[in-house]
C-alpha cells in the first residue's frame, strides 16, 4: 500500500544503523537525590536545572541535596511559555551566562524535553528527574517543539538519551494522580501505534521493540487500577516503572519507526485548538488515550476492522476504571466548533504526520467523524459503518 511503502522508506534512509536505546544510566528509589551527587559531579560540576517556575518552587526541599551540594555550583531556571523556539533561545543564553557544563531537566514532558534539547545545542551532557509518571520524556532521545501558545509544531531526534536518569518515586508521588493516569494513557498507545506501524517488522529489534509495547500494555491492564487506588504502593511503582522506563526502552529499541501512528497525530491536531476557547486543559497523555479510540474507531469504521471495534470497546471499560478521557467532551473540548475541529483533523493529516502509517487514507471529514464517535457502540453490520462514512466524506477507499 502506497503509505506504507512510504513510511517504510522514510525510516529505512532516517534510520540506518543508528540507535540511541537508553539512558546511560538509571538510579531510581525513594529519597535517591542525595546519593546522586556523586554521579552528577562526574558529569559536571556547574549544572543549570531547567524546569517549570511552579514545578521549581515546589520541589524546593527535594532538590535541597543537589542545590546545596558543596561539589556543585548550581544555577536555577524555568523554561517559559513552553518547549518553544524562544524559551529555548532564552535557556541556552542562561547557560552560558552561568557557563553551565551540565543540564539538568526536572518536571513533567515539556520540562524534559526542553532540558534535553538545550543540551543537546549546546552539546552538553544531560540529567534528567521526572517529577511525575505522566510520560517517559525522561528516558528517550526525542524533544517535541510546542509554539508559544503549546501548539505542536515538530519533534528532534536527540543523539543520544540522556546522560542519568534518577526517578524518585517520592518525588513523583507528589505529583497530581491524574499525571499518571495520563502516562498510563500514553504508555497504552506504544502497543496500539506500534503493532500497526511495525507488527509486520521482519527486523529482530523492531519485533522485540513491538513485543515488548503488548507485554507493557499487558502489565498496565492488570496493575493500573491498584496503582490508582494506592499511591505509592507496590502496584503503583510497578504502573510508574512501566510508565517512565518500561514505555521509554520501546521509543528506544523501535526508534523512529514503531513509535506513532494516528493517536499521537491526533494528539498534535486537538493542540492547535487553542485552549483559551475550551474550559479545560487537557495534558499530553490524556489526549493521546483519546487519540487510541480515535486510531481503532478509523480501523473499524474505514476498514472494517472488528478486532479494533473489540479492543476499542476493552479501552473504554478501562479508561472509565481508571479516569482516562473518552470523549472530546471528557477532555474538555465540548465548546469546540466544526471549524476549531476541522482544523485539528487537518492538522493531524498534514503530509509529514505520521497518520499515514495507517494502512489506508484518512480523509479530513473521516477523522472528524471517528474523534466525535469514539464511545458508539460496536456495529457488527459492519456494512453500517461505510455507509455513514460515505455520506460524510463522499469519498472511501475500499
Ligand atoms: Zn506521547
């Protein structure tokens, strides 16, 4: 089919032999700041932390071992507005004026991948601490590049992951519940993306990094509702584990190729609907989920895929279990107009997006029609389906 072939293409020549599959390394437990000092010395000794300015001012007392540390000469700096060109300009300004030899990236995806991404410019070795569970930006070699007002704009494949990754799992506990019910979410969608883009993979690494994305989605289907219930508990290390690293060694193995097809295309349309128009700001995770439905509602609706209808129907019982969006009302866009929608839908199918993974064409009226449907109930005549697509769109490809 002509969009695979072409994907296909894309990552043969992007590729090539180049991997970057993990951190080199990873200190994680309770309380574990402290005991990094040493190894964040070995990596420099005047670190510029970058984070958010409210993640900076609450995670005061557990940077205090870093912060103080006599070994380190520590400059503090938040990124602002968001992982954007000028926030980056602006951050690499500050790390020269400190003359920092090190990156240090604390907070949520954005803080993370503006982290990496600062370093990566100034070819500087990179430390980052999650300060929640909601993606696994601390791992991987990728930063997302947002506009000012945290519209998507482009990824940057980073050289390498970062330099240590230190998870402190009592400093992801003090993050908002719902961060890791969002990374939950977005871990999901490794298997879903992955097993589309890649379940045909003949390559011995691509097909490790493909199972690896079930059994992850296997270990979140049976430990998330114990971990939501029981912060901090065994299940809740293991949902955040899997979260954080497990989600991150799939990005690492499969690179560029089993990473995203449609629910993160859709993810990166819903951000150019611009928040101030809707009540509620949704985050990276959340969107993602629903941009799963979205994926198995336009295999079932386009191709007539009942495995998808299946597995669309097994999501929604576990996103009502533990939280996650189903429905562009769940996310906060019930204000949103046909219009705002339509542009979302566009910008999902952009030339470049990676929706064109899917095996089969997505029109913009198609797209719509999934993101508005994502809870109805399972056609079994599937022939239904087609129709009601045609009638919107006037134009499938059987
Ligand atoms: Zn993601």
């Amino acid at each position: 089919m002509p969009n695979e072939s072409l994907a296909e293409l894309s990552t043969q020549t992007s590729s090539s032999l180049f991997l970057a599959v993990a951190p080199a390394r990873v200190i994680r437990g309770s309380q574990v700041l402290a005991a990094t000092v040493d190894e964040i010395t070995r990596l420099g000794k005047r670190p510029l932390i970058i984070g958010g300015k409210h993640t900076l001012t609450t995670t005061e007392e557990f940077l205090q071992p870093l912060t103080k540390a006599k070994a380190l000469h520590v400059e503090q700096v938040y990124y602002s507005p968001d992982c954007s060109e000028a926030s980056l300009l602006s951050l690499r300004n500050a790390a020269s004026q400190h003359k920092a030899d090190v990156i240090i990236g604390v907070g949520g995806g954005k803080a993370l991948d503006t982290a990496k991404l600062v370093a990566y410019q100034l070819d500087l070795p990179v430390v980052t601490i999650p300060t929640s569970a909601a993606t696994c930006a601390a791992w991987t070699a990728l930063s997302n590049v947002y506009s000012d007002d945290g519209a998507f704009l482009y990824d940057v494949g980073l050289s390498r992951c970062p330099d240590l990754l230190i998870l402190d799992y009592d400093l992801v506990q003090t993050a908002p519940q719902r961060t890791l019910v969002a990374g939950i979410g977005d871990a999901l969608a490794k298997w879903y993306e992955a097993s589309v883009s890649s379940g045909s993979s003949e390559q011995s690494i691509i097909i490790a990094a493909v199972q690896q994305a079930r059994v992850l989605r296997d270990i979140l289907f049976q430990k998330s509702v114990a971990a939501v219930n029981e912060p901090g508990g065994t299940a809740w290390r293991e949902v955040v584990d899997a979260s954080v690293l497990l989600a991150g060694v799939i990005g690492g193995l499969g690179g560029a190729q089993c990473r995203t097809v449609a629910a993160h295309a859709v993810h990166n349309g819903l951000t150019h609907i611009s928040k101030h128009a809707t009540g509620h700001h949704s985050i990276h995770g959340e969107k993602v989920a629903f941009g799963i439905l979205v994926q198995l509602r336009l295999e079932e609706m386009i191709q007539g895929n009942q495995l998808a209808a299946a597995a669309r129907q097994q999501l929604l019982k576990f996103y009502l279990e533990i939280g996650l969006p189903r429905t562009l009302d769940d996310l906060g866009y019930c204000d949103a107009t046909i219009k705002q929608l339509h542009l979302a839908a566009e910008i999902a199918l952009n030339p470049k997006s990676d929706i064109h993974r899917l095996p089969f064409k997505v029109s913009p009226e198609q797209l719509m029609a999934a993101m508005v449907s994502t809870t109805a109930p399972i056609d079994t005549k599937d022939t239904m389906n087609r129709v009601s697509v045609r009638g919107l769109s006037g134009e499938v490809e059987e």
